[in-house]
C-alpha cells in the first residue's frame, strides 16, 4: 500500500506530508466458498520508521524506568 500521512496524522504520529508504503500480509480462510475469516498483519514498526519514529529506541528508554526485580509466582495447587 502506498499512501500519503496528512491532516490529523495518523495513530498518534505528526503528518509528515510524504508518501510511505505499508507492508501487509492478508490471509483469508475459505469454508464451503465463502470467506469465513481474513487477517491482515501490517509491519507497522516499518510504518513508523518512515514516519521518523524509532519504536524499538522508545521501548528501550521506556524499559530503563521499570524497576528491576523478580515476580513470585505460586508453585503447587492453587
């Protein structure tokens, strides 16, 4: 897909005002010759990266404020 971000921008990214392509995978499941379900996968970390938005560095400066430690998790019949 190509498409041009303008006006209110879109999921939340500023329009950049430029053409970015959209990488997608479409999977559809026929029953009896219909359509029974479609799923549509987009490579939106791709998306953003056009749209000038390092999501892999935001989610690592977002992981630098977790505090570290462990979750207990009870062994046995709850």
């Amino acid at each position: 897909m190509i498409q041009t971000v303008t006006n209110d921008g879109w999921m939340g990214i500023a329009p950049p005002g430029r053409r970015i392509t959209m990488k997608s995978l479409d999977f559809w499941r026929i029953e009896a010759g219909l359509i029974r379900e479609n799923w549509v996968m987009v490579d939106i970390l791709d998306t953003y990266h056009q749209l000038g938005v390092d999501m892999l560095a935001r989610m690592r400066e977002f992981n630098k404020a977790r505090v570290p430690g462990s979750v207990s998790f009870p062994v046995g019949d709850v």
